[in-house]
C-alpha cells in the first residue's frame, strides 16, 4: 500500500525560501509540491521576511466523496 493512500484528507509542507519576494516564495512552493508527484496543491500560507519567504504548501491527496486509500483496506 502507497504511504499517501494513509493520509485522511492533505498533506502541508511548510520551507523558508531565499527569494526577492511572496510571489516567488509561492511559485516555489507549487514548483516542489509538482516535482514532488503531488498533483492537486495550494499555498495556504505566505509571508515574505528578510531574505526570503516562509510558505506552507499543501497537497490535497484526497477531496470530499473521494476513493479514499485509507478505507480500501491493506
């Protein structure tokens, strides 16, 4: 069974990036999350501080009324 498919509902990750600005820091993010394998992401959080920009990305693994992998069972 896939790790993901143990996930309830989304998976955040939160980085500091070294960026000029908020709209790189996001654009970051989203760039990891995809090259990560995750298709269905969003930032739920941006601030730009100093030399960068804290962000928290987050990837929905599962939506409401999904085939959710955690009732499927080993």
């Amino acid at each position: 069974m896939k790790v993901l498919n143990k996930v309830m509902d989304a998976l955040d990750i939160e980085t500091f990036f070294l960026c000029k600005n908020e709209l790189e820091g996001r654009n970051l993010m989203l760039d990891l999350l995809k090259n990560m394998g995750l298709k269905d992401v969003d930032i739920v959080f941006a601030e730009h501080i100093g030399p960068g920009t804290r962000v928290r990305g987050r990837a929905y693994v599962h939506r409401p009324a999904d085939r959710y992998g955690w009732l499927e069972g080993e």
